[in-house]
C-alpha cells in the first residue's frame, strides 16, 4: 500500500483514539502491526509524534475560545498575585499544575519505552489493565463535580495520572479521565479537564521531537508527502473526536470504550497466536 495512504489511515487512527480513551499511542503500534505496514518512516516514533501534533491542533481549535480566556487570567494572576473569584485564573493554574509529572516523566523515561515498551504484546496487557482502571473509576466515582470543584492536590494527581500515559496501551485521555472521575468530576467534566491540560504536554513533546527530525536524531528520513496527509487526517478526525466524545458523555457510561479494549487485546493475542 503507498505509504501516503498508510499515513491518512495513521493520521485518522491517531487523530480519533487521542481523545477516545482507548490509547492512540497503543494503536500507531497495532495498527501496522496487524496490517503489516514495515515503513521505518510509517512505523517511527517520530511520525507518532507529528500526528499528535495534529490532535493539538485540533484541540487549540476546538477549545479556542477557552484558550483566549485561560491565558491572559493565568498571567493576570501572576500581575496580580490573586486569582480574585476568577474561575477562569484558577482553571489557568489548575493546567499548570498538572504539568511538571509530566515534563518529568517525559525527561527520565521517555527514551527508555521509544526503544523497549512498543511491542505488541504488552500494549494488549496495557490495553487489559487500562480498561480496568477506567471500568472502576467510572463505575465507583461521584460523578457529581464540574471542574471548578478540583483542588490544586487533585489536579496534580491528575497530572500524575497523565505520566503514566508514556506506555503505550494505557490511553492518555482514559487515564487522565479515569483520575478525574476517581476524583468525583461528571464524565463531561472529566473529559474537558483531560483535553485542555493535554495541550501544553503535547506541545512541549511534539517541539522535541520535531527538533530531533529536523536535526536527524530520529534516525528515519522524512517524507514529506506522507506527513503533510497523516497530519491533517489527524487534525480532522481530532476534531470530530473531541466534539463526538463530549456530547456522548454527557448522557453514556465508558461501557462502551472498556468493550473496545477488551476486544482489541483479545484480537491481538489471537492474531500473535496465529502468527
């Protein structure tokens, strides 16, 4: 198959599952895997990394209006050291808080599962435990708090929550929704929360990342008719992802997105089985 067409179908894999709870990351793994996609470009972290900063256009673009405010009351605070009854000042920081896990996180470990923790295998292990984490959190959570009732303490556990998204499998949207309601947020809420203190992450990953192709410390050669169309593929499918899942939870459980994963461990393990 042209490897461009290998990218749309990437860039809408990566652009739907970044916001679904069910690991974008995990399925930029499976998908060639189980396809039998080889491109060393395709199957690279790095073109992993350029897809996920289409979702963060797609999230900067969804959620514009949030940003427009979020950031001129977070720096209003730091002018005037108050966040004054300001929802909006004390949202601003509530994301920053979520942060520093992650940065950490991202510094110490992440070269560490870019060469050890992308088998096939083990995403359907993580695949299994993060549809477990999210059944329970979804299951035994209050699920009666919008995002002004968070503390700073939850919202850090939130970002901690979010570090653990590095292994492929787990889901960083799942996770961090899975600690937002374990937290007592509604569904809505915790989703919101997930995608707006995605964008800063993302952000500052994708910039690293997109330093290292351009340097060649990637060690793939870039194609650039395969990363302009997964790029927007993904910017398109984030889109619709994000729109779709907020107006779903709002009225469903995660029932539906912990059926998933079961189904696709299952269909790997047999597909190894059989290989």
């Amino acid at each position: 198959m042209d490897t461009v067409i290998q990218a749309i179908v990437l860039g809408i894999v990566q652009g739907l599952t970044e916001f679904l709870p069910i690991s974008s990351s995990g399925h930029l793994v499976l998908v060639p895997y189980l396809a039998g996609w080889d491109d060393p470009f395709i199957t690279s972290l790095a073109f992993g990394v350029v897809l996920h900063l289409g979702t963060l256009v797609a999230l900067l673009a969804y959620f514009w209006r949030d940003w427009a405010r979020l950031v001129p009351a977070g720096l209003a605070t730091i002018r005037d050291r108050s966040f004054r009854g300001d929802p909006d000042r004390r949202l601003a920081w509530l994301i920053v808080v979520t942060m520093p896990p992650a940065v950490v996180a991202g510094i110490l470990l992440n070269d560490f599962f870019e060469r050890e923790v992308r088998q096939p295998l083990l995403v359907a292990l993580m695949l299994v435990i993060g549809a477990a984490i999210l059944w329970t959190a979804d299951r035994l959570g209050r699920r009666t708090d919008e995002m002004e009732r968070l503390g700073f303490g939850g919202a850090f556990l939130v970002g901690c929550a979010q570090a653990i998204a590095l292994v492929p499998g787990i889901s960083r949207s799942g996770i961090s929704i899975s600690a937002g309601l374990a937290l007592g947020l509604t569904r809505e809420a915790a989703a919101r929360f997930s995608f707006l203190m995605a964008a800063p992450v993302v952000a500052g990953a994708g910039a690293w990342e997109i330093r290292k192709l351009l340097t060649g410390e990637a060690g793939v050669a870039v194609e650039a008719g395969p990363l302009v169309a997964g790029f927007g593929a993904a910017v398109v499918a984030g889109f619709i992802a994000i729109a779709g899942l907020l107006r779903y939870l709002r009225r469903h459980p995660m029932t539906v997105f912990v059926a998933y994963r079961l189904v696709l461990a299952a269909v790997v393990l047999i597909y190894f089985l059989g290989a």
